[in-house]
C-alpha cells in the first residue's frame, strides 16, 4: 500500500505555520510498513480541494488529510469531500456524545455550528476524537477510485497524533503486507561530496528495496537508510548490512544511528563515564550551554555556562589577562585556551569548553574574516588545553549554529577517545 497526505489551510501555502502534521504521518505509516508517495499542501478553496484528492485518491492506496473539519467558515474539507464522493451526512451518535460530554464540561450549550462536528460523511469508519470534537472518518471510496481510502482528521496536531495512535495506525496495520525500516547515520565533520565519494561503493550496491537519502542541514549532513520489503528479518538484516557498510568505511564522523541529537549523545556519554562540563561562550551567546541543557536530566552532568561576550567580562569572569586580549584579540585560540582554563578553575567540572568568534555580519577583517571560530577544551586531568580555529560561512545565524556545531564536535571527539 501507498499513501499521500493532503495538508489543508492557506496558513500553510501562507508560510504562516510549520507543516509537522505531514512529518508526524508520513513517519508514523513507516512504521506500519507504507510509504509515503507525496505530501500535498491545499488552500482552503472546495474546487481546489476536490481536483487535489481526486488526483491523489488516483494513485494512492491511502490519502490522509488533516485540517479544516471545525465550525468555522473556512473549514471545508468534509462538504469537499462530499461533493467528490457525492455522499450525505449522518449523526455520529457516538461523535455526538463525545461532543455533548465536553460541552457540559465546559458549561457550553451545543449550537448547530457544534453539532455539526459529530456529522460524518455516510458509510465512514468514525474516528473518535479523544482530544476535541470534531469526528474523524476513514472512507472506502467505491469503484470510482478502485476503493482506495480517504482518512480525514482535524489540523490540531494534538487531536490528529490521538486518531493516528489509536485508530489510524491500528485500522491499515492489518491491512499493510510490507514493512519498512528507517535508519539515520549522523555524522559530523564531514561535508556531503566527501562523504558520498567515501561511500560511492555501496551506493552502488544497495540491496533491492533499500535507498539511500543524503540530509544535508545548517551544521552538516546525515544520511537516512531506508528499506522495504515483506519480511521484518529480510528487511532488518538488509538495512543492518547497509549501515554496519557505512559505519565500516566512515566511522569516524558518525556519531549515531538512531533518532538522537548530538546534545543527546554528548548527555549519554558524559552519564556512562560520570563526567561533567561546563562552558565559557562569546561568539554562542550561550547557545552551547541551550544545546546541553534541551537534554532532559542534564543536571547530572551540566554544572554551569557563563556568556562573556565583552573583553572586560572575560578578564573579570574567568580570569583572561588584558594582555592576552591585547597581544592576540579575543578571537584567537589563545584567549579561548585562556576561557577554557578559567572556566574549568571556576566551574569545577572534568570538561570545560570554550568559544569565541565573529559571527557577522561586520566585525571581520582580512586577517580574521567573519565565519571565523577558535574553540577550546580543557579537561581537569589534561595538563593541557585543546584549541583549533574554524573557518565558516553563512549569516549570523548560521553562523552561530555551526559554531555550537562544531564546539561540540570537539567535546563528542574529546569524550569518544577517552
């Protein structure tokens, strides 16, 4: 089976809001073996949406919409999807429960723009909303479409993940005869040509039914694996095979193979060896320390961040000589090895990491153009501080992610060959 999902709103065509509905379905199917063949965004309009789920409903086995099933006016989707099948409406008698249950809740009588939410296309398989009105429905289209499904739900992403997990998903499981598996490899320090050129010999020999997407993003690129077949141990061993590959060849820029974060990893490692850090930023402004700190529980291993953005906080906070500034300019590896070491005598912790830098737009020269970083680490029982200089490119920003990027890189590096 395949499946499309038709996102309704012009909020969305708008750039007014993020699709993460579509993210959220297309990998929750994964999960139940079907694939996803497209993602459609669709303006409000009746005639737009009835050309664009006639079109879909052609090639897919499933079409899953989300958005406009409300009391408002500009919430269509049901008398569209009517209009396509040209089927009436019914009183879901347990939607309408559902809906009378919360009004009475609320202290809310239930108007006719309300009752409206528990009417659901005739012969539909009812969607119960656990989290807020309006009914969903999963509808076998007839003949006129090769009894492909349509499966409407509401846009509020809350109410949609609820009819996904616990009517959706259940409902086509049984129905699917594939399974899918999904594996991301995270790498870092390593640019998309060089990688595809280290990895061009497997690329070339990828199992039937297995593909291989390149991710790039503001800080690097990642790789996700992908395999479908009809028996979970073929599928497992052949998508096992291509990574353990990948792994073998590039192993040293790769720091997961798994749905985590580099601040996830970072966490774990530090847990498993009881180890702490601590951070001294200039250029981040504190955004290493937020990256650390997003990781539930890391108060176990996270002791303090300090943000001495001005040579004078620097001298005063962690102890950098004026005559270092001076002699060097704050953004040099001397006076991020003179942040670390202050940092580590301050904080306490194992690890302390610094970084200082020119994120831009202004402030560069020709000798330290902006995009440049100096990053250093030092570690208590280290007699010696750690510094590297980087060179980058892109707005500010950009900038200041792929300098959190890299810092903590070298704390990942740093923590791999203890």
């Amino acid at each position: 089976m395949r499946a499309e999902i038709v996102s309704i709103g012009d909020e969305l065509l708008k750039g007014q809001r993020v699709n993460t509905n579509a993210a959220f379905i297309a990998g929750s199917l994964a999960g139940i073996g079907v694939p996803v063949g497209r993602i459609v965004s669709c303006s409000d309009l009746e005639h737009e949406m009835v050309s664009v789920l006639s079109e879909s409903l052609e090639r897919a086995d499933i079409v899953l919409v989300t958005g406009g099933l409300g009391p408002t006016r500009d919430d269509r989707t049901r008398k569209a999807a009517q209009e396509l099948l040209n089927r009436g409406l019914e009183l879901s008698e347990d939607a309408y429960e559902n809906l009378a249950n919360r009004m009475k809740f609320r202290g809310v009588e239930i108007s006719a723009s309300l009752r409206d939410q528990a009417m659901v296309i005739e012969g539909s398989h009812v969607i119960a909303n656990t989290k807020g009105t309006a009914a969903g429905m999963i509808i076998r289209c007839g003949e006129q479409f090769d009894n492909h499904y349509l499966v409407l739900m509401p846009g509020v992403p809350s109410e949609m993940q609820a009819m996904m997990e616990l009517t959706v998903l259940p409902y086509f499981e049984s129905l699917s005869a594939t399974v899918i598996r999904h594996t991301p490899v995270k790498t870092l320090g390593i640019g998309e040509s060089t990688l595809a050129e280290m990895i061009v010999g497997i690329e070339d020999r990828l199992p039937e039914g297995t593909t291989l997407a390149y991710l790039p993003h503001a800080a690097g690129v990642n790789l996700m694996i992908s395999t479908i077949g009809r028996g979970q141990e073929e599928v497992n061993r052949d998508n096992s095979t291509v990574v353990d590959a990948i792994l073998e060849k590039a192993g040293k820029y790769i720091f997961a193979t798994s749905d985590v974060t580099l601040e996830e990893t970072i966490g774990t490692m530090l847990s498993a060896k009881g180890m702490t850090v601590a951070v001294a930023e200039s250029c981040t402004g504190g955004l290493v320390a937020s990256r650390l700190t997003d990781v539930a529980g890391s108060s176990m291993y996270f002791l303090q961040g300090f943000v001495t953005y001005s040579n004078l906080a620097k001298q005063k906070t962690l102890g950098v000589q004026r005559e270092l500034i001076e002699s060097f300019g704050a953004v040099s590896e001397e006076v991020a090895r003179a942040m670390a070491t202050g940092c580590l005598e301050k904080s306490g912790a194992d690890f302390a990491l610094a970084t200082t830098g020119i994120a831009g737009p202004s402030g560069g020269t020709s000798e330290k153009p902006v995009g440049m970083v100096c990053l250093a680490i030092a570690k208590k029982s280290m007699g010696s501080v750690l510094s590297k200089t980087l060179f980058m490119q892109g707005d500010r920003e950009r900038n200041k992610l792929r300098f959190s990027e890299a810092a903590l890189r070298e704390l990942w590096e740093c923590l791999r060959d203890q």
